[in-house]
C-alpha cells in the first residue's frame, strides 16, 4: 500500500477530505522521523514502537577489490510491532497456510 492508497483509505473511512488526512499523514511521518533524529523513541500502543537502533562497527568486504574495510558504528531507525499487532498477522497467516513452524 502507498501512501496515496492509505490516504485515500482513511478519508473514505472517516469522511474527512483527502487533503486534511493527507497532511495530517505527512505531520505523523515528520514527527516521527522528528523524534528519531533526536533520538527519542515513538511508542504507540497497540501498534508498535518507532525506535532507534545501534550498530556496533564492524569489518566488512570488497569483494570485487577484495579489500577488507571498516564500516564505522552507526544509528538506524527500526520499527517493533506490539504483541497484538504480531498476533493479528500471525491469525492472518495461519487461516491461509498450515502451521510450518511446528514440526514434530
């Protein structure tokens, strides 16, 4: 889905125009990304949390130059569903495919 379709989902479902959710979903985003940059987590109940994540440095591969080099730590935004959130797309799951994850 994009974000065009969401807009266009929400305004048909509230009756608010398209316009107004359309900024109103921009706003979201940038408060997020907002937070993010701040380093401040965004935590929404029942749906999941915005966070921000450390990567510790590493040492890496060119393989074409088969050089070895050091990607430097860094911060990268992650996003963590809520429980229901995961509970609600593994009912999803389950009702077209069989469990494959509980072998005996």
């Amino acid at each position: 889905m994009t974000k065009a379709e969401l807009v266009s989902k929400i305004a048909k479902r509230t009756g608010i125009e398209r316009e107004a959710v359309l900024t109103t979903v921009e706003a979201f985003m940038e408060e997020v990304k907002g937070s993010l940059a701040a380093g401040e987590a965004v935590h929404l109940r029942g749906f999941g949390s915005f966070l921000v994540k450390h990567r510790a440095q590493k040492t890496g591969r060119l393989l074409a130059q088969n050089t070895t080099i050091i990607i430097p730590a860094h911060d990268v935004p992650a996003f963590k569903p809520a429980d229901v959130f995961v509970d609600q797309v593994k009912q999803r799951g389950s009702t077209t495919a069989p469990d494959s994850t509980n072998r005996s």
